[in-house]
C-alpha cells in the first residue's frame, strides 16, 4: 500500500494489533528498513515513510527543522488512520521519534532509538560545510566517507549488499533535501524536552559507532524518564549490520 498523502511517501505491510512506525536515517530512505522487515512480517502493522527531502517524498527547499519532521511523521501516521502506535528510529529518526513522542506522547505508545542523541557533535568541517559540500558539489563526493562513517570495518569487510544499496541511495538523492535535513542535526537540541517523552524506551547502541558511541547512549537513556540501554556489536546502523538480533529487542520491548 503507499501512503495517500501526496508529498510524503510511505508503505505499509499489514498485521495484528498496534501499528510500529519505522523512521530512517539521513541521507536514507525507507530501503535501510529492508534487513529487518522480514523479522516483523506478520507481527503487527509496520509503517515506514521516507522523510521529507529523502526517498520518493517531496524535495523543499531551505532548512528544515526537527519540528517539521515531526509534523510530517504524525501527518503520515494521520493519513494511515492511526490513532497510535509504537516508534522506532535510527541517527536523525530517532531524534524525530523523540520529538514525536515527547510532543504527541498520548499517541506514542513505546519508542526505540538507535545510535542517536538530543544533539549531534558537528563533523570537523561542521554541519554548513557539509551541507556546502553537497549543495556545491552533489552527494557522490559524500558517498564513501559515509560508508565509513556508519558501518562497522566488520561489516564493510563482508561485501554486504546493504552497503551498496544504502550506497546508492545516498548518492542518488537531492543534495537540496539532503542540505536541509543537514540542518536538522544542525540546529535540534532536544535536551530539553526528554523529560517528556513518557513512553517506555529502549535505546540500541553500535559497540563500533564512532558517531554515537555507547556511552553517549547510556547518557541518553539515563536521562529519559523511562528507559533502558543495550549494547550490540556492531556500528551506527544496528537495524542493517544485526537485523535479527535488533528484532529480537525491538519484538521483546514492544511486548512488555
């Protein structure tokens, strides 16, 4: 099914009970859900969108902000009927879940995060150079030093066509979409509203993230009312290097 509102696309896969919203990293696209689908087939409705500027969803121009996210993540969930559900995310996803539930907590039934934070380091050239970068010179100059970035030397090792995939992604999406989710991790700090999100939360972390690394988890976790952190082994992108053990969790936490 794809979603029916016009800028923002979706798809869903149907099952039993409470729906589970599946929010993407940036420079992503709902693709980077494909290793852990197979896990969650059947178990409950699944919702995974792409976000604005990413995937087949509308390209705008300017600077986005996490507000804007979270307006067009309740806006699809609006679109799918859903009164509520369960949210999980990865990196700039996780950072939406958070705002999401700490602003629609009534809705927001449990939330996983992954390799994310209230406010992201800027990278050495900081986060307008970065968008710079794209802007000026497009996404395949950003490719490889991504792939470096979010996979584990492990996983890269093994060829894993995941790497390619999300690879191609990225280079293939607007640097105009990109520039302005770059701004995003640039300007959000949600340090503030934690404190709000009332929703039992499990937050998954890479052993080998450089870009969140475990203790910065255990520090996000401790300052959220109601969670718990756990460590995989594995870099930014635990969904993709160790689907079947993130499902495990993901499963076990949305059951209790």
């Amino acid at each position: 099914m794809t979603d029916p509102t016009p800028h923002l696309h979706s798809e869903t896969t149907p099952g039993p009970g409470r729906a589970l919203v599946l929010v993407h990293p940036i420079g992503a696209s709902l693709r980077f859900w494909d290793p852990l689908l197979p896990h969650l087939q059947g178990r409950m409705p699944v919702l995974r969108c792409d976000l604005r500027g990413h995937g087949a969803s509308a390209v705008t121009p300017g600077d986005y902000d996490i507000d804007l996210l979270a307006d067009d993540l309740l806006a699809v969930a609006d679109a799918h009927g859903l009164a509520s559900f369960d949210l999980c995310g990865v990196s700039l996803g996780g950072m939406v879940a958070l705002a999401v539930a700490a602003r629609a907590g009534e809705r927001v039934n449990r939330v996983v995060v992954s390799s994310s934070a209230p406010r992201v380091a800027p990278p050495p050239n900081g986060w307008d150079g970065r968008r710079q970068a794209a802007l000026q010179s497009g996404m395949a100059p950003l490719a490889g030093p991504m792939v470096e970035r979010m996979f584990s030397a492990a996983f890269r090792e093994r060829s894993d066509p995941m790497v390619a995939t999300l690879r191609e992604v990225f280079e293939t999406m607007s640097p105009v979409g990109y520039a302005g989710a770059v701004a995003v991790l640039r300007d959000a700090d949600l340090t503030d509203r934690l404190a709000h999100v009332r929703a039992p939360t499990m937050v998954v972390a890479g052993q080998d993230d450089p870009l969140c690394p475990p203790e910065k988890q255990h520090a996000l976790a401790d300052a959220l009312p109601s969670a718990q952190a756990v460590l995989l082994d594995c870099g930014h992108f635990p969904p993709v290097e160790r689907p079947a053990e993130f499902a495990r969790l993901l499963l076990a936490h949305l059951a209790r």
